[in-house]
C-alpha cells in the first residue's frame, strides 16, 4: 500500500512539475528582454568607441553576463531542477576544456600575446 | 490504490509520465541533446577562431563584415527569445490562442534573421569570399552556415507546432513540447550571442 502510495505521490509530483508555470511572469520577460538589448548596444558601441585596453573584457563580460541570462531565466534553468544545469553546463565545460586545450596545442593563445 | 488510479488519470491528461527522476525524460533528453550541441559548436568556433587570420586570397574579416546589418539581425534573433519565452508562458497558462500567434512570430522573426544571413552571404560572395577563397572563408561560411541550417530547423518546428496545435493533434503534455521547441530556440540564440562576439566583434 505504502508503494501504491509513494507511486501515487511521485506521479503527482511529475505531474506537477509539468503542469506548474515555473519561471517569471511576462513583464518580467520584457524586462529582461530590454536589458539584453541595451546590453547588445554596448557591445555594439565598442565598435564605434575606442574602450582601449577594456576592449576585449568588455565584450567578453558582456557575452557571459547575455549567454548566462537567456539560459537562466528565458530556458528556465534557473527554476528548474538542478539535474538539468548539470547536463547542459557538463558539455559546455567539457566543450571549453576540450577546445581551449585545443586551440593551445596549436599555440593560439601565445599568437595573440 | 484509488489514489495511483486517480493519478495516473491524471498524467494522461497532461501527458506526463512517471518516471524514476520525477523528472520527464524527454526534458532530460533534450538538455543532454544541447550539452552534446556545445561540443558542434565548441568545435566550429574553434576551428574559425584558428583560421580567421589565415587569408591568402580574398577579403579579410573587416574588409567584408558590416557591424551595423549584422547588429540589426543579432538584435532580432534577441528579441525572437522574448518572443519565444512568452509562447511558452502562454502555453503554460493553456492559452493556444496566443501561444500560435506568439510562436508565429517568432518563426517570422527567425525567418528574417536567415533572410539576413543569406543576404550577408550573397554580398560576401559577390566582393570576393567565396567558400574556398581563403581559410577564414571556409571556416566562417561553415560556423555560420550550421548556425543558420539550425535556425532554419528550429523554423519548421515552430510552423510545424503552430500546425499542430492548430488542430489539437500534438501528442501528450502541449506546454511541455512548446518548452521543448523553446529550448531549442533558445540555444540557437545563445550561440549566436557568442558567434556576434568572437566572429564580428573581434576583429581578426
């Protein structure tokens, strides 16, 4: 009985977890919808203005700060359910690893020094 | 025993299945699948950031890329996520009426970023990088080719969606395969973040 129960309770739960609306309302989308856009402005800007030794932090920052909201809020990762996170980051650190690693063994790194 | 008949009556309205996680395997099967995706991209990023500045004939990089146009197309693959995410939003809420109009444009806004690339490309071509030109053209038309085939992909999925739920012919959980298809989406837009950056904002 105690199983038929426990069955019953994670049935639930998956049903739960699939029907719940996780994640931030629409205004909130807009919200962070415009944020990614003025963040693209400055990174667009860099183009037109001399950042200097800023330059290419700038642009990176910016491209982490973008890369990791989308996934966060607009792919739910930041709501859902760790196991998730786990995958997706495992190939994309193992995808960094692997090409940095790469792109060493072929001295990229040293040319742009 | 009431209790696990009430609840599996339950998961088939919504198409959800039980399963040892509690998690729905096909959500499990789609971040897996966009880790392995990673490692496509990973590597044509890679290869390009290797050959960007291998140019023995042809154009280089800032001779040819337009910022401006190429910012105008990443601003609309941008705000296609929003568009996305409030389809997903709208699916959750049982709303189908907005979710297809939400989907809809969507797709359209992805069909303009790709009528952009190709655009891009056709001028490309005609001021002299062609697929076999240089190193850099090979390793560019190739890193921005697969990007713009998974655009177009992820196009026909959304159409396809808009079809089906149109005719209440999509199998199973409907919020779920729209999160699926957003998923998707919203992948392809992050792998353009990284590609405008590395690809157009760094010069070679």
């Amino acid at each position: 009985m105690s199983t038929a129960t426990d069955h019953s309770a994670t049935a639930e739960h998956s049903s739960e977890h699939t029907e719940e609306h996780h994640g931030a309302s629409d205004k909130q989308y807009i919200v962070i919808a415009l944020i990614l856009a003025a963040l693209t402005a400055i990174e667009v800007s860099t183009y037109y203005v001399d950042f200097g030794p800023l330059f290419m932090p700038t642009l990176f920052v910016l491209m982490t700060v973008k890369f990791v909201v989308v996934v966060s809020y607009f792919m739910h990762l930041k709501f859902d359910n760790k196991l998730f996170s786990y995958l997706f980051y495992s190939g994309l650190i193992l995808a960094l690893t692997v090409y940095i690693g790469a792109l060493s063994t072929f001295k990229f790194f040293l040319q742009k020094g | 025993m009431a209790d696990t008949a009430i609840a599996h009556d339950h998961d088939s309205d919504h198409g959800a299945h039980v399963t040892s996680t509690g998690l729905s395997n096909t959500k499990l099967g789609m971040w897996m699948f966009l880790g392995s995706e990673c490692l496509l991209f990973g590597g044509l990023i890679s290869t390009y950031m290797l050959y960007k500045g291998r140019v023995n004939s042809g154009p280089q990089p800032d001779q040819i890329f337009d910022i401006p146009f190429t910012s105008v197309s990443s601003f609309v693959l941008l705000m296609s996520s929003l568009t996305m995410v409030l389809a997903v939003s709208a699916a959750q809420r049982k709303d189908d009426r907005n979710t297809n109009l939400w989907l809809t444009i969507t797709a359209l806004l992805g069909a303009t970023f790709v009528g952009g690339q190709v655009y891009e490309f056709t001028a490309f071509y005609r001021e002299g990088l062609g697929f076999t030109t240089s190193l850099f053209g090979s390793s560019f038309y190739t890193l921005t080719g697969f990007h713009g085939v998974h655009v177009s992909v992820g196009i026909i999925m959304l159409m396809a969606l808009v079809g089906m739920i149109s005719r209440n012919r999509v199998p199973g959980n409907k919020a779920e395969s729209v999160e699926m298809v957003g998923l998707y989406w919203h992948f392809v837009d992050i792998v353009w973040i990284v590609i405008f950056t590395l690809v157009y904002l760094i010069p070679s």
